[in-house]
C-alpha cells in the first residue's frame, strides 16, 4: 500500500497503519467515552455501554460470543495470561507442547514453565512449515496441560492445522491455546472449528491501534488473572478499561470482517509476485506448497542478503522486513527455517513481503522494479554474487 508520505509498505504482518474511520472512531471516544466504565453515573454508564459495543464487535470478528472476551493490552499479555492460567490449573499435568515455530510471546515462556516444574517440548513442523502431526499426537498424553499451536505464521503465512490441533488436544483433556494474531481479518477464525480454549488478537494487525488486544477464553474455562486489583473484565484482568482503544478495536474488526472476502484476491497478487521473483532472481518460496495467508510471501534470494536488500529497498522507499518484527535488527538465524530444515546459507537472504487490504497490482510492479534497484546495488557494494 501507498503510505501519505508516498512510500510503498508491504509489511503488514508487522503492523499496519491505523483506518481513517477507525481513528474517526477512536478521536471520538476519547472525547465523549471519557468516562470510567465501572462509574454509576451517566459519563460511566455511556463509558460501559461503548465498551459493551466494542466487545461485541471483536467478538463477531473472533467468532466468539461477547462475554467471552477480555480486552487486554496487547496480544503478548493475551498469550502470556492463557499460558498462566493453563500452567496454574496444570494439576498433575506437567508437560507443555509447543510448535517449533511458536511466535516469541509464545515460545520464549519456556523457562518460565520450566521453572515452575513443566518439561517443556517442541512439536516439530515439515518442511513446509506446518506442524506435524503425527508427532504431535505420539506427543500427546494424559500428562499434557498445555498445547500451544499459532493459527498462522507470522513469517512463512503458513497455516496452520489447527482444527486437527484442537480435536487431538481435546481426546487427551490437554489445554489448547491459539494465538491466532496473524490470521484474524485475513482468513476466517478458527475458534469455531479448532475449538481452543483460549486465544489471541491483537488490534494493530487490523487497521486497529496498538495498545490494545483481546483473549477469546471459552465459557467453561477457568481464567487465573495475572492483574488483580479492581476487578474489571469479570474479574479476570484487573485495570481501568480503555474505552476509546477498545471502541477503535471494535470498528477495526468490524471493517476486517466486512473486507474478509476481498483478502482472497491478494493471494493472486502474490503468486504473481512470486512467480517474477523465482524467474527472474531464483528466489526460494518459504512454506510455498503449504495452504497460506493470502497476503504473506516469505522467500530468500539466494546470494543477495536479506538485511542489505532490505536497506537498500528502504532507500528506495519500500518497506519490507527480513523476518519478525521482533527480531529485526537482530543478527539471528530464522527458528522457524532452521527447524523446516532450510540450509543456512538461505537463512541470511530472506524477505517477507505482506500485502495490505490496499495493496494493488501497481504496488506490486513498483517493488519488484525497486527490487531490481536494490539488488543491483547490493551487489556493487558487497561480495554478493547472486544474479540481478
């Protein structure tokens, strides 16, 4: 998508900018639901009844029922207070399975677990990228609390097979968690077929503002809050609400619903795309023979590093990450490649590209154009052989 200042973004898996009606929505809430939510008078009550809409709009989006919804402040407080309240209601259980590929705020929970006395292990994935089951459920006994599998990808977009997830979960008694962040408004909610007891959304993936994220918790499941104090959200997460944020996350997921249909159509732009980058650079398609986000190509350019095209193409005005977000910067190897068995000298070169609700074929054209600029240039400055 065009940003007003006229760069090209196309990392909108990392986050995206906020709607112009949903901060219409948000200047509006702070103004007249400044109120807090849990007074008795008018200012509070128009304060709770804002909330209670918000509420119902991200429900509709989760595919949830309202009062199955706890606004937190992000989706990271969201993972952390399902695999709390799941490690907290363990009993005998004292194993915890988790994907190989988990997103940070998920996977890097690990010593806390193991502190508390839970082994901790990984599901493997294929070489595509998707969880294997079939060691999962040789994984999987009377002795598992937790199992945690992400709905999507947040580098590869590969989804994940969380509906044979939940029904292997639920034969063993197992808690199953889903942070299902990458896949909301691009693909339809698994909380319906997968059936996991809890799971995360995050607003700034939707057009929404950061600050704000929501846990889905499953009515019958029992919820250790981690924030206490004031009792807010039935008492599981405790803290003034903020309504305004709230009230952007709902009209966020409202929009995201209403456009769910129209993602479909960014998976023709990709393999588009993708087609020109194999052809013309020999790019390797991450997780390509997998089922996908519509609007997720992760590939690397053999020869042509990740980290310098990516500088490069940001000085041509193009936004693209080499990865996670949460790592950019950060001189590591890809988890999620290293454990689909990609060899290493393909972890350095690697490009996500994440399309947008707005992204049009023209934008598309515009990258690979910049693209070729940047290669070029790369392979001036550097050792890099690779062709451009």
């Amino acid at each position: 998508m065009k940003l007003p200042s006229g760069r090209l973004y196309l990392d909108c898996n990392a986050t995206t900018p906020l709607a112009g009606p949903v901060a219409e929505v948000l200047a509006r809430a702070q103004e007249q639901a400044f109120g807090n939510a849990s007074s008795a008078y008018l200012e509070g009550r128009e304060s709770r009844a804002t909330l209670d809409e918000a509420r119902g709009h991200v429900a509709a989006l989760l595919g949830c029922e309202a009062d199955e919804v706890i606004f937190t402040g992000s989706a990271t407080e969201a993972n952390h207070l399902a695999m709390t309240s799941a490690a907290r209601a363990a009993g005998h259980r004292r194993r915890v399975l988790l994907s190989a590929i988990e997103h940070p705020a998920v996977y890097d929970q690990r010593d806390a677990l193991e502190s508390a006395g839970f082994m901790v292990e990984d599901i493997p994935v294929t070489p595509a990228g998707t969880v294997d089951l079939g060691r999962l459920e040789a994984l999987l006994a009377d002795d598992v609390a937790l199992v945690c599998v992400m709905a999507a990808h947040n580098e590869t977009g590969v989804l994940q097979p969380v509906d044979e997830v939940g029904r292997l979960s639920e034969r063993h008694g197992a808690w199953f968690h889903c942070d299902a962040v990458q896949a909301l408004g691009k693909v339809s909610s698994p909380w319906v077929s997968a059936r996991p007891h809890t799971m995360a959304a995050a607003a700034h993936k939707l057009y929404g503002p950061k600050g704000i994220g929501a846990l889905a918790v499953r009515r019958g499941t029992v919820l250790s809050p981690v924030l206490v104090g004031g009792g807010q959200e039935g008492g599981r997460r405790s803290s003034t609400e903020a309504v305004p944020l709230a009230a952007a996350f709902g009209n966020a997921c409202e929009l995201a619903l209403q456009s769910l249909g129209a993602m479909d159509g960014k998976a023709t732009l990709r393999n588009g795309m993708e087609e020109v980058l194999a052809g013309r650079w020999g790019a390797v398609i991450h997780g390509r023979t997998a089922p996908r986000l519509p609007n997720t190509s992760f590939f690397s350019i053999p020869g042509a590093p990740g980290p310098q095209v990516a500088r490069a193409l940001d000085e041509l005005g193009v936004a693209v990450s080499t990865g996670s977000a949460c790592h950019a910067g950060q001189a590591v190897e890809s988890r999620v490649l290293g454990r689909m068995g990609v060899p290493g000298e393909l972890q350095g070169c690697t490009l996500r590209v994440s399309l947008g609700r707005d992204t049009t074929a023209g934008h598309v054209e515009a990258f690979c154009s910049a693209l070729a600029q940047a290669l070029e240039k790369v392979a001036k400055h550097s050792d890099c052989r690779g062709k451009a």
